[in-house]
C-alpha cells in the first residue's frame, strides 16, 4: 500500500467517522465503497476492527436515550447474519468480492431511498438485525437496515442506540472472522493506520452535531457512496 493510498484512506474515513459523530451512522456506509477503490486492502477488515474504538467512544458520549429494547433484539437478530456472511466469505472467489461489495452496498442505499417504513417489532428488530449482521460482517456496511427502523426518532436517541449496536455487533463479527482465519496480520496494520482517522471523527463530530443539516448530510452520503459502489461493481465486473 503506497503513501498516497494510505493518506487518501485515512481523509476519506475521518470524514466517515465525522458523519457518524453527527448522524449515528455514516462511516462505513460513506468510506468503504471509497476504501476498496482506492485499495481493496482496506475492507471489510481495517474497518471492522478500527469501528468498536469509534462506536466504543460514541457510545459513551450518547449514553442515556438507548432503546434497550429495540438494542437487545437486533443484536440477537444480527447472529444469523454473521454466520452467513462468513459462509458469503468463505465461498465468493477472491475475484468477485468487489462484485458482492458492490451489490450489497447498492442494496443497502435502495433501503434508504424505497421509503419504506417499519414498525419496531420484535420480528422487525430482529430481521433488520439479521440482515445488518450479513451486511456489516462482509463488507463492513451494517447501519442502514437498522437506521430504516428508526426513521421516526430524534437524532440523539438514533445515536444512541446505534452506537452500541455497532459495539457489541462489531465484536461478535470479529471474533468470527478470526475464528474462521478471515483476519490476518495486514489487517492489523492496515487498522492502525486508519486510527488517527477515528480520533479526528471524534473531536470534530461533537460541536457539529446540533449545526448541521442531518437530512442534507444523509442524501449527500447516500449519493457518493451510491457513486463509489456503482464504480467498483463496474470495475469488479470489465
């Protein structure tokens, strides 16, 4: 990996990981379609392993307006779908993991724009949890099936509730990747270097939180990442 690359990478996931500071979500939805253009070493593991330092952190500072109700049911929906996203992992050809990162993504910002609203069931809770669980484990993009549910709350009680998920979901994805040899030691590495990239998220994301447009902010993710994953999958398939 080339010091342009590692110096572009660490821009565009401070940027991400502002986002999320704002919104609750964002960081992985906005920089791992970018990551894997501008080196596929960056995904989905760098990320996954850097993501429960910054949900870790914004967890702490968004602490009491949690759904614990809606928290307990989509972690225990989101087992499933890291099981079958190490089974995607394990059987997609090295060759073709841009194309399933590709998809997925798109797959995740039709959720956002179809429009369609959910009630928080237990049932609902735990299929977006299921279906957040497979995203996030393979290509590091979990939030979207989740954030649909909560369409109708603050933003606090979004970040608040998200945050932990992403903890405790980012955990269990890791620990399976690694006890299925889906990490190894460039991983690590590759994380480090996105580290800084974390703690500029976190101290810029605070004072912007009430500042921003978080509608505007939404749409223009959805559209550069809608963009980057087009790209790759383009790319993946010529």
């Amino acid at each position: 990996m080339s010091l342009f690359e590692i110096l572009a990478g660490c821009f565009v996931y401070a940027v991400g990981c502002t986002l999320q500071g704002v919104l609750g979500f964002g960081a992985n939805l906005l920089a791992v379609p970018i990551l894997a253009l501008i080196n596929p070493d960056f995904v989905p593991g760098p990320v996954l392993l850097i993501n429960p330092i910054l949900s870790g952190f914004f967890t702490l500072r968004e602490k009491g307006n949690t759904d614990k109700y809606g928290l307990t049911w989509t972690v225990i929906g989101r087992l499933p779908g890291i099981a079958l996203a190490v089974l995607a992992l394990s059987v997609v050809a090295e060759e073709r993991i841009g194309v399933l990162f590709g998809s997925l993504l798109l797959f995740a910002i039709a959720l956002r724009l179809s429009g369609l609203k959910f009630k928080r069931s237990q049932k609902n809770l735990m299929v977006a949890g299921c279906v957040s669980g497979f995203m996030g484990t393979s290509v590091g993009v979990g939030g979207p099936p989740i954030a649909l549910l909560y369409h109708d709350v603050s933003g606090s009680v979004l970040r608040a509730t998200l945050s932990p998920y992403f903890l405790i979901g980012t955990i269990i994805s890791i620990s399976a990747l690694a006890l299925t040899g889906n990490f190894d030691s460039g991983d690590l590495l590759t994380s480090i270097y996105l580290l800084p990239s974390v703690m500029i998220g976190m101290a810029v994301s605070g004072p912007l939180r009430k500042k921003l447009d978080h509608k505007w902010i939404t749409n223009g993710i959805y559209l550069l990442s809608g963009t980057a994953a087009i790209t790759l999958l383009i790319r993946s398939l010529f």
